[in-house]
C-alpha cells in the first residue's frame, strides 16, 4: 500500500526500502536533509552533528528547548531507523 505525503504531527514510519523521505513531516525532512548534505560534504566526523548544531542549521536559535524539541526529533528519526546515533547526542543519516 503506497504511503502519501506527510503532514505536519504525522507518525514517523519505521525506514524500509524504497521508502522516500518525503513521507515524513516537514520538519523530520529538514533534519535528514541537513545531516544528508553534510555527510555528502564530506566534513569531519561522517555527517555527524549534534542537536545544537541541528537546531542553527534549522535556523533556530540554541536555547535548550529548541535544541530539545530537535533531539526529541532526531531521537524518534534514530528509533525508526532514519538516522544513526552513533554515539550518545551525535546523528548522522543512514547509509542508503
């Protein structure tokens, strides 16, 4: 059964194959948008960032609820299979 577009306060999919991001909300696209473009940048650290540097690079300012509304995001992305937290705080996409 094929998925549509997502809508701001959509449940996150758990990620399978073939699944396009565009399913996700609005902002949970932003964040996978964001970690994607660093990782193909190739900085240091593989793509990795931390919610601090999520939230300014969503333009959000790095007052601790913002940078936790955006680790709650990143956290549920990461349970779902979006994202890697590859060491506690520090997110990067998924291979594939």
């Amino acid at each position: 059964m094929p998925v549509g577009g997502a809508v701001p306060g959509s449940v996150v999919p758990v990620w399978r194959e073939g699944l396009d991001p565009a399913v996700l909300a609005p902002d949970y696209q932003r964040i996978t948008e964001i970690l994607a473009g660093r990782g193909r940048s190739g900085q240091v650290g593989g793509g990795a960032m931390d919610c601090r540097q999520l939230a300014a690079g969503l333009g959000l300012e790095s007052v601790p609820a913002k940078v936790e509304g955006v680790r709650s995001k990143a956290k549920r992305l990461a349970a779902r299979g979006w994202l890697a937290e590859e060491s506690p705080g520090m997110f990067s996409v998924v291979a594939g």
